[in-house]
DNA sequence: GATATTTGATATGGTCCATAACAATTATCA
DNA sequence: TGATAATTGTTATGGACCATATCAAATATC
C-alpha cells in the first residue's frame, strides 16, 4: 500500500549499456572489507541533528528505565508541574503534540496516577491538568536522574561552557530557523 | 491495540479528596489566555534537539520540494556516489536503516532512475549500487540547493563560525554520547 | 434562540522502525 | 567432497508516532 510499494521495477536488468556494463565492471569488489567514507553526509546538519537526537533520547531511555518514562512523558509531566490548571489543548499544543494524540498519552500516566484530568467549572468542556501527589514525587525523582546520568554525561562529553552553547543554539534553530 | 489503550480509567472523578478538591478550586482560571511558562523545558538538551531536529527536516523538504528529495533520500545518493560498488548492506548500515526497511527506499530511487542495483559477479547473492547518469546530476543540483538555501539560512541564523561549531558538537555527541 | 466554535475523544490511515522468516548463494569445515 | 552454517536481499508483519476527519457536549457569537 505504500508509495514504494507502487514503483515499478523498470528493467531486470538495470544500467545494462555497454558503458553500464564496462563501468560496473570496475566497480566489483571495491573496497571490500574497507569502511565506508561518510564524505559530506558527515557535514549536513539535519544528519547529524537526527543522529545526536537518536543517541540521546537512547540514552535518556536509559537513565529513565527505573521509572519507566520517555522524553514525550517527561515533558508532559514537567510542563504540567510549571503549567498547573491548564487544559489539554494548552498542554498539547505548547509541546507539539496534536490532541488527539494526546489523549493517549494522559491515558497513560493518568492510570499510572501520575497526574489527573480534573472536570473544569468554568468551561465544563475542558479538563484541567494536575500532577497528583505521586506525579510530583516521580517527576522529582526524575528530575535528579537526568542531572546526575543524562546532563552529566553530556557535560563531561563537552564540558558546560559548550554543552550551555549546544542548548542555546539549538533553541535559536528550533525558534527562528 | 495500544499499550494506552488498556490502561484503565481508574475513576470518573479522579483526585476527589477533600484536599484535592481545595487543590482544584484554586487553580480554576489559572492563566487563562497566557502564554504557557516552558520552564525547565528549554534547557532540556533532548526536547530542544528534537524540536530543533523537525525545523532543520521541515526546512530541507522544502529546498527540495522541486526535487522531491527527502533527507534519508539525499544521504543515501551522497553515500552512494561517495562509495560506488558498495551492496546493499553496506551502505543501509552505515546509515543505521535497517536491510529489510532499505528495499522500499532503494526500489523508490531505482524507480526514479536515480541509482542502480547491478548483481555483483563476486558475490552473487549482493548488490551494487550505483548512481545513474540521472542521478548524478539530481544530487548535484540537490547539492547546490542545500548549500544556497539550507545551509546559507543557519549561516545568517548562526553565523559561519557558530554553525560550524554546531555541528562539530552534534557529530561528538552522535558518535560519543 | 439559531448558528458557529471549541474541547476532548474516536476512528483511521500513513510513515518510520524493528523482528522473524525465507530462498538463493556463499562460507566453513568434518 | 558434501553437510552445515552464515550472509544477502526480500517479504510479511507489528508497533510507535504523526496527521486528518468526524463526533457529542459545551460554549461563544450574533
């Protein structure tokens, strides 16, 4: 069903010109065993971007097992803890997140008693959103596990001078770019 | 089928304790209209890398919306181009894609007659890539519109110095975090 | 008071990512 | 040599994440 999935498979034998021909001859076995020259890929920036991300929400994963909470989570929790008596679309939007998608996630860390939808008295359509008394205790605890596995790690990885500009300019690109 | 979806709804008026009723009441109204506080969120390196992450691919898209390239399109032709005669596995890991997720991709490319896989004569079960004509002068073009429109727009945000700093930064946390 | 908008929610489809399994081919080694 | 293991490209499949359309209830607008 995918576009892919669509495309034809335009010859069985592809490149099959006398040139295509002579010209892969030259190319059998080249480099076998050798490693690969990454060239300018090691220089694009969304490349780099996606591979640093991969890395460190892995290894937030990581830090995080013993509670159980991704980056996603996480962010929810601390934005509701700064942000408290907001409602869904509030909380969603500010994070990127679209509401449906959302209802999912408070799904889960309201059964996980982590935070609650409380029935609003001024708009009885929305749901406020609250951090429950064990969401505080967790987001905490959390909260210490990222200082002292996560940001530490990058700290000794570019020490906080640089690791302060990383942030700031990644904020910069994420706001202006 | 999700994980979220058989979380259970624990009760219908979550938090009804005396105190969370009191808790409630007090944040009705809370900041209605304002704008959220990110709080500790902006300092987060993995919630500014990925949001930094989606502007730099949404941006990309675009440059390339005449050439209809994405960005793990664009890495696989540079790679190819950089190390011809490379099969398939070679060139899928050193990516970090996945063989079976790498087929899609490669019968979309070969379907645009931009690269090619050519059974290889030492090792029957393999295939060659390589660039076609075509898709020799796509990547050159694509080239040139990363470096005009993509890479110019973080020099004027960054500067020439910062951004090379940026990315020197990115690529130690890929490839030592 | 009729109409439009907003909120949370459901259903659904797409894309990306990960694993298992398979046929063809090659490597290993008894 | 020949039996067994490993590798390559591939298919099938399921999960996670993201996006859109739609809905009922509640509210806003006029």
């Amino acid at each position: 069903m995918t576009v892919s999935k669509a495309a034809e498979k335009s010859s069985d034998k592809p490149a099959d010109t006398a040139k295509g021909r002579k010209d892969a001859a030259e190319l059998q076995g080249q480099g076998a065993g050798e490693a690969l020259q990454l060239g300018e890929l090691s220089e694009q920036l969304g490349y780099v971007l996606k591979r640093a991300q991969l890395k460190v929400f892995e290894n937030f994963l990581r830090c995080m097992a013993s509670l159980q909470l991704t980056p996603a989570q996480f962010s929810v929790l601390l934005l509701v803890e700064k942000n408290p008596g907001r409602n869904q679309t509030e909380i969603a939007s500010t994070l990127g997140i679209l509401r449906p998608n959302f209802v999912a996630m408070l799904d889960n860390l309201e059964s996980r008693d982590l935070c609650a939808r409380i029935r609003s008295t001024n708009d009885r359509r929305s749901h406020i959103l609250v951090l429950t008394d064990k969401g505080k205790a967790v987001l905490a605890r959390a909260k210490k596990l990222v200082a002292t596995k996560h940001e530490a790690r990058l700290n000794e990885l570019l020490g906080q001078a640089n690791r302060e500009a990383l942030i700031a300019m990644l904020a910069k690109v994420a706001n202006e770019f």
